[in-house]
C-alpha cells in the first residue's frame, strides 16, 4: 500500500480536468513537491503505436512490457479480459513521491475538487451526490453553494488548499 497523500481532480467530460491537474502539477513542483500523477481513461487507449517492437511484444501476447532508455521508462501492462484494477493497487505501484493527484476516478474516496465548465452542459454537480468533494473549481460564479469555489484559474489558491487539507509539509531542499 502506498501511504503517499493523494488529491483528486474530478468533473465531467470537458469541464477542465486536464487543464486543471497539469497546472496543479506545475505549480506543485515549482514548490519543491515531487508530484506523481494518476488519470483514468473511461475509453480503450494505447500508449504505444503499431509496428514498434514494444506494440510488436504486446500483441505476441506479452502480459508486461517494459520500455526502457536513458531518459524514461514506461511498464505497459495488457489486462487481456481481466477486470481494471482498482485505484489502491495503480497506488501501490507509484513510486515514492510527495503528492499522487488523481484526475478522474469520479466514485472513489479520496478527497476531490470538482472542476466545471458553464459550456460542458447542465448535468447535475458531483458534488450533490459525493461527500469527497471537498471544494469547487468553476469558471463561472456558483451561488449557494456550501464548499469552497474558486476561479479555475486559480491555481495557486487551490494548491494552497489541497496543501492545508492534506497537510502536506513544504520539502527541504
């Protein structure tokens, strides 16, 4: 099991996830934390390309692959019909770091802010229905709500709040 802090970053299709998890990434490291991160993908998707030797040991029915170079690595690992595994054990393989954000991952409990959009459409927060949402990240005033809201933009006040509600120490250098 990992005991990293983890943080979510969740919302509908369209509603500024990426957006949001990549500049919570920068502004992060620019802090000094080694950040790791974690995104689900609700569709088939492949991180390889036809014809490369590692696609080639994929489709000879290897179970994992290991990519490696001097510059990175990568362990691409085939379920072959088995179920997805589930976030703990995607956990427990991250390397020792600081923080793991997490973009997606709508059901699981870990605490999240939801990321919204006025264009991504009128479909109901995730917040009604998920008590780990813990603030809001829109681009368009939300009245009455209860959790804290910030500006999507806002990032630097965001990792300030994921910083203080996971108490997450500044590292010495």
């Amino acid at each position: 099991m990992n005991d990293t802090p983890v943080f979510g970053i969740t919302g509908w299709k369209n509603s500024g996830k990426t957006g949001l998890v990549t500049r919570l990434v920068a502004e992060f490291t620019r802090r000094g934390f080694k950040v790791s991160t974690v995104k689900h993908a609700h569709h088939d998707f492949d991180i390889d390309r036809p014809g490369a030797d590692s696609y080639r040991h994929r489709e000879s029915g290897a179970h994992e692959v290991a990519l490696v170079s001097g510059r990175r690595w990568a362990l691409m690992h085939e379920l072959r019909g088995d179920d997805e595994p589930p976030l703990e054990d995607i956990l427990a393989r991250i390397a020792p770091c600081d923080l793991i954000l997490i973009e997606g991952y709508k059901r699981e409990a870990h605490p999240k802010i939801e990321a919204r959009r006025s264009a991504s459409g009128d479909r109901e927060p995730l917040s009604v229905s998920d008590p780990n949402i813990v603030a809001i990240a829109a681009d368009h005033t939300v009245p009455d709500e209860t959790l804290p809201v910030f500006h999507l933009d806002d990032v630097e006040e965001m990792a300030d709040f994921i910083q203080a509600h996971l108490d997450l120490k500044r590292p010495v250098p």
